[in-house]
C-alpha cells in the first residue's frame, strides 16, 4: 500500500515561471525554470530536474511517438529557492509595495524585483 503524503500547509512562494536553485537531493545546486507548482502538496516541477524514465504507449492523435520517454518529476518545495536575478545564488523572497504594487523582490541584495506582480496594494 503506497503510504499517504501529508498535506502541505506552508506558502508557497515559488510561482510558475520562477528561476529556482535546487538546495537538497541528486541534482543539488542545478536550476531552471518552474514548469508547474502543486501547492497542496507542497511539490514543484522544474525543468530539467529530476528527471525520470517512463514507458510510454505510441499515440498518433496527441502525436507522440512511444518508447522510453524522459521528463521532469516534482520535487519537493522545501527543496527549492528562488534564484536571485543578479548573482544567481538563492535568496528568499520578500513582498513590499512599489507604486500601488505589491511586488515580489529577492531578499538577498534587495534591489532586485522578481518578474510576477503579486496583486494590487488596495485589492
């Protein structure tokens, strides 16, 4: 019997599209860019990490060709940090408001501002 993960209850502070080092497991210190983010159970998918083997059936109407595939498996978040966008090493992330914004910055240096915008200041 496959044992139950626990539900993950942190913020996930990683966004789809986010630059990430990987800190923790086989493929430590490499980095990419996040493909998905599954918040309930605390996983992420970053491209080029943690890739794995799978068989996989010929299907010509989704046009794929069968055999041994590779692809990326999630990892967990706690196993990831952002990438800060001026030295490449990770840093935390931190939210304050620029011109009615709340912008995501990286909470090494402190200058610079991480590509999504989170909401409105006043919404």
């Amino acid at each position: 019997m496959k044992k139950k993960q626990p539900e993950y209850t942190g913020k996930a502070r990683v966004r789809k599209g986010d630059d990430v080092v990987v800190l923790a497991g086989k493929d430590r210190g490499a980095h990419g860019k996040v493909l998905r983010v599954v918040p309930d159970k605390g996983r992420v998918v970053v491209e080029g990490v943690n890739l794995i083997k799978r068989a996989t059936r010929p299907n010509p109407q989704k046009n794929i060709k069968g055999g041994i595939v590779e692809k990326e498996a999630a990892i967990a978040l706690s196993n990831v940090m952002l990438r800060d966008p001026e030295t490449g090493k990770p840093t935390r992330v931190g939210v304050r408001v620029e011109g009615g914004e709340r912008v995501r910055y990286a909470r090494r240096g402190g200058k610079a501002t991480i590509s999504s915008i989170v909401k409105k200041a006043g919404a």
